[in-house]
C-alpha cells in the first residue's frame, strides 16, 4: 500500500512553527464564532491548523497519489527551511536564498482552496466552451472513416 500524506497542510508545517510559543502553540483567530460567550482567539498545534484531509491526494491510474504533496515537500519546502530561518534571524540572504525564498512564496499561491476553486472556474469554462466543437470533430472525424457511431 501506498504510503500516501493525507493531511495536506494549505501552510506548510516548517513555516507554522515560526509561530509557536514556548508551549508549541499558535494563537489562532476564528472568524465565525458559536456565540459571543466564546473565545475568537484558540491556541492549537501546527498539525491541527490550516489543513484539509487528502486536499492533493489524486487518482491515477486507479490508485491513490500525493505527488503534489510530495512536489511541495521536496521542491519548495525543504529548500526554503534554511533561508526562512536566516531570514527570522535578521541574517543576511545571498542570492541563492533569496531564490528559493521566491519560489516558495510563489507556490504559496496556488497551494490555496480560493486557487483551486479559481482553476475548477476556468477548466469549466474551457469545457463549456470547447468541448461540443471537439465532440463535433470527432464525430466528422469517425463519421469521414465511415466509422459507425452507434457501435462505439
């Protein structure tokens, strides 16, 4: 069986944990609260803060895969842990930090749930608008190589 991440942080890990206190907390802000007798303010661990289950898990080939997950992991995170900790530090960035630092953020984008929303947005669009020209060339297509549609 496949060893697949299925609690895919939308923020990495490495980074959250720039922001824990002594007790490996992060205060977190609600924006919707039960009532006004709660707290808008929680402190929770990294691993319990901006995630969604199986958010990058895909299925190809009829089997489960965290490429994206991994991709971000290996690609982006890791190289960015030392940078950002330069960085926290007030130490100086060379070049090669200050390029990884830019792809990081840069992934940082569309890593998100208002990105991927944004992407179904546009892939739907594309469909709506390409497919019934593509379905008609590929009926002349079959119907020209007197192919029986009927059949398929």
């Amino acid at each position: 069986m496949n060893n697949i991440s299925r609690i895919n942080h939308l923020v990495p890990q490495m980074y959250l944990k720039a922001w824990e206190d002594e007790k490996h907390k992060i205060h977190v802000y609600d924006l919707l609260v039960q009532n006004k007798n709660c707290s808008e303010w929680r402190k929770k661990t990294v691993k319990g803060i901006a995630f969604q289950r199986d958010f990058y898990t895909s299925i190809e080939n009829a089997n489960e895969e965290d490429y994206l997950e991994k991709t971000f992991n290996e690609k982006y995170e890791t190289p960015a842990k030392e940078p950002l900790t330069k960085a926290i530090n007030g130490e100086k960035l060379n070049a090669n930090d200050w390029s990884i630092l830019i792809d990081f953020i840069g992934i940082q984008i569309i890593r998100t749930k208002a990105h991927a929303i944004e992407m179904l947005k546009v892939s739907k669009s594309v469909l709506e608008r390409d497919m019934p020209n593509e379905l008609n060339k590929i009926i002349n297509k079959l119907t020209d190589e007197n192919i029986n549609i009927k059949n398929i």
